[in-house]
C-alpha cells in the first residue's frame, strides 16, 4: 500500500536503523514435520516490559498441511529509500511466507493489529510455476523495484533454480529475474551490494537432494553446492563464479556488508569432505574482480559413538554444521549459530579479514544437549539455528530447527523445539537472556525469526 510518506520503518542508512526504536514483537516460521496438521506464523512477545514477555501471543495457521514454512520476508523495507528506487512511498506491512516444499506463498497483512496478522493471500504452486518457471522458494528480499524470492527448483524441481520477482503492492509473480544466468545451476540465498549494482547467490541442492533429507553419497561425492555467483544486478547477467572447491560443501547464507559503499560480505560453508569443519569466508573486491577467502575455521568435536547418529558414528567426531549467520548493522560482529555442537559464535569482524572470536554459548548440541537457565526439561535437542539480530545490535534471537527430515537425520533421540534469546554487549560478549526460553508447543518446530519493524538480515540501506 503506498502512503504519503515513507514508512518510518525505512532507513536510508544502517547507522540510522540502528537508532529505531527496540522491537516488542517477533514472528516466527513454525511447520508440522510430520505434515500433519497446517504450519503457522508464530508471534512472540519479546518485550520485557510485558506481563507475556517470552510467550507465543497468537498463531496464524496456514490453510493447508504440508508447506514446510522456512524463510520469509517483509514486502518492502529501506532499500525503497534509494536515489533511482521508484517506489518510496509503500509500507512495510505484508509478510511474503513461502512453502518451500509445496511451492506456496502466502501474504500475510500485519495491519491494523501486528499482533493478530490475517493471510489475505494465497499464491498457489501451479500459478508460480506457469508465471515464474520455478518452485521451492526459498529467501524473501524486499528490494529494488519488487519483491526477490530465490527457488531451489524450476517448474520440474530441476536444474536450475534461481530468482523470480513478485509485485510488492499486488504481489502478482512476475517472471524470472535471470537474463543470462550463464554457468549457475543450484541455488541458495540472494542478496546484494546495491552500491556496486552487484547480486550474489549462493549453493545447496536440487529438492530431490534434501527433501527426505541430505543423501549421503550425494555429500560425500561433493555434489552439493560449493560456488558463489556474482551478477550484474540492473543487466540480470551473470558475471563471474568463485569456486570453493567440491571439499566444502553446502555454501549458504549470504551477509554482505550494510553500507553500500563497503564492497565484502560473509557466506559460511556448512561442512567441509576433508575434516568436517565448518567455515566462514569473507568475498572481497579485488581490483576489477570478485575474490574469497576463508577467513574463519571452526574444528569437529570428538564424540563417542552412542552419541552419535547413523550418518556419523564412523567418523567418532560431531561437525559444528554452521548453518546460519547474521552481521550487526555496524558492521562489527558477526553471529555463527553450530547447529551440530551446539555453540552460538560471535565474532568481531571490524576488519573483515581478521575475525576474533568474542562471545560464545552453548545450547542444545548433537553429543553435549547442554540446558538452558529457563528450561524446564533439561537436555536440550537442536541446537542454534536460525539467528537473527537486533537494529541496534544488543539483543540475539535463535531457533533450533533446521528442515524437517535433516533434524532427524542429526537429532536421532528425539527433537524439540525452542527460541532463546541473548544478551549482546556493545564491547562484545554474549549471555542468556535467564527469562527467555520459549518452549515450542508439541506438533511443530521453529525456523525464521523476523522482528516487528525489521532486523539486521531484512533491509538493504541505500546511503552510509
């Protein structure tokens, strides 16, 4: 919807987002594993003033079972505020909720009560697939000009998947995003560094690959993904690959810098063939080209084998599998959630070469299942997942789960869900928050977070 001004929850730059007001509210992507009952959209009381503080307030059932709710995102945000962006007027206020394995979105309208949002429509799979060419959508980025929404599949659920663009006003599908998508195949995660009109994607699989789960040879025969795509982001061209090597597999999310004219970012690999490590890598300009490097190395853990699950008592040792990371809106630290260990990382990386670890926790793990100060049921499953920041960067939020049939691949004693949330020092450090442990109601688990007014993986920002 446009209105005369623009919406006060846009920024033209990261340093003045972080001054936005704290949010009161979180909404979170909960799904039925079993795909029994309809997945929904949780809101979470995340304000400590409230009698209700760290309680689910209302949920907003799906209309049908099945959609595998994972990522979502807002209709539009800051990037609307930008010199040759045409459209500056909307508002935030429709949550775009993809299915990624039914290939539905739903719109969820958040006004006139943010507390109580009504889904005011459905796009179903055979409408994004006659439209787009594609299904299994993933990422949701308000951005230049419309809505940007990665699928891991096309109308088959085949090679290749890629970026479609919906209408963040009447939320039609458009089409596909790609010109010339020249050798990209697999895809992942999209985001941009709308100063140097540059996109970049990212790897997983094709939804045969990870739809009952990761398949073993396909992992160990470093078939998953292991590229990075950059694109001229106006031409829709592609421009260059940067190829990690088929030992590091699984190259997820992707956290450029917030201001524009900083031309780096962070993308982790979950695991690598040689060591089960996992790492992060910082991508770089480097004179007319793109370049990365591996910038972060976190080791396994050894494990004794009754602790561990079938796809890994050979190997006698627990990955971290970093799976999710999050960059503050300064720049300054930048979050790791091991969902395999169970560790939850901040790292200053105000010289994005050089990250020094400053803040660690534990929660949940594959082998530790260490506890929380809130919980009630002691060991904990899961383990840090999806992260998500706070604007100003002083308060942490994760969940636990990662895709259905992966959590049971990992968890092999059972798996419950949970959302915590952590204290941040402007110094550095991290803690429990003690009165915030969120005890998923039984029958569906936790994914993304997204907070009231936006957060620190929502919004691109058009001036420093």
């Amino acid at each position: 919807m446009a209105t005369w001004r623009p919406d006060p929850s846009f920024y033209p730059s990261p340093r003045m987002a972080a001054q936005a007001p704290p949010e009161t509210i979180a909404y979170v992507a909960a799904f039925d594993p079993n795909r029994q009952q309809p997945d929904a959209i949780a809101v979470v009381d995340v304000d400590p003033a409230s009698a209700s503080y760290g309680r689910i307030l209302n949920t907003v059932p799906m209309p049908n079972a099945g959609d595998e709710l994972h990522h979502f995102g807002w209709n539009a945000c800051s990037s609307c505020l930008g010199p040759n962006m045409p459209h500056p007027h909307v508002e935030r206020r429709y949550l775009i909720v993809p299915g990624l394995r039914s290939s539905r979105i739903h719109i969820l309208d958040t006004k006139p009560d943010p507390k109580n949002p009504q889904i005011v429509r459905v796009i179903e799979p055979e409408e994004l697939a006659e439209k787009t060419g594609y299904t299994r959508p993933h990422t949701v980025h308000c951005g230049p000009g419309g809505v940007y929404v990665t699928a891991l599949g096309n109308a088959d659920g085949q090679a290749p998947g890629g970026i479609f663009i919906m209408d963040h006003e009447s939320f039609e599908p458009l089409g596909q995003w790609e010109v010339d998508r020249g050798p990209q195949r697999l895809a992942y995660d999209g985001w941009w560094h709308l100063g140097y009109d540059t996109m970049v994607t990212s790897e997983w699989g094709l939804p045969e690959t990870f739809e009952n789960g990761l398949v073993p040879e396909v992992l160990l025969g470093g078939r998953y993904g292991h590229k990075l795509h950059f694109w001229d982001l106006h031409k829709r061209k592609h421009i260059q690959e940067l190829d990690f090597g088929a030992e590091h597999q699984l190259v997820f999310e992707l956290r450029p810098a917030h201001d524009p004219t900083q031309a780096y970012g962070f993308v982790n690999c979950v695991i690598s063939l040689e060591d089960l490590s996992s790492s992060i890598w910082t991508w770089y300009r480097d004179s007319d080209r793109w370049a990365a490097r591996k910038v972060i190395s976190i080791p396994a853990e050894p494990a004794n084998a009754e602790d561990l699950p079938d796809l890994l008592k050979g190997f006698g040792a627990v990955p971290p599998l970093v799976t999710d990371i999050d960059l503050s809106l300064d720049e300054r630290f930048l979050y790791v959630s091991c969902w395999g260990t169970g560790d939850l990382r901040q790292y200053d990386v105000s010289d994005p070469m050089n990250p020094k670890l400053t803040g660690t926790v534990r929660i949940g793990g594959i082998a530790s299942r260490a506890s929380h100060p809130g919980a009630q049921n002691g060991p904990l499953t899961g383990g840090p997942q999806m992260v998500e920041v706070s604007r100003d960067g002083r308060r942490v939020y994760f969940t636990n789960s990662l895709y259905g049939p992966i959590d049971r691949q990992f968890y092999h004693r059972g798996f419950d869900g949970w959302m915590v949330k952590l204290d941040a020092k402007p110094e550095g450090g991290i803690a429990f928050d003690e009165q915030f442990f969120v005890e998923w109601p039984k029958g569906r688990l936790p994914h993304q977070i997204r907070l009231e007014g936006g957060d620190c993986s929502s919004d691109s920002y058009c001036y420093p």
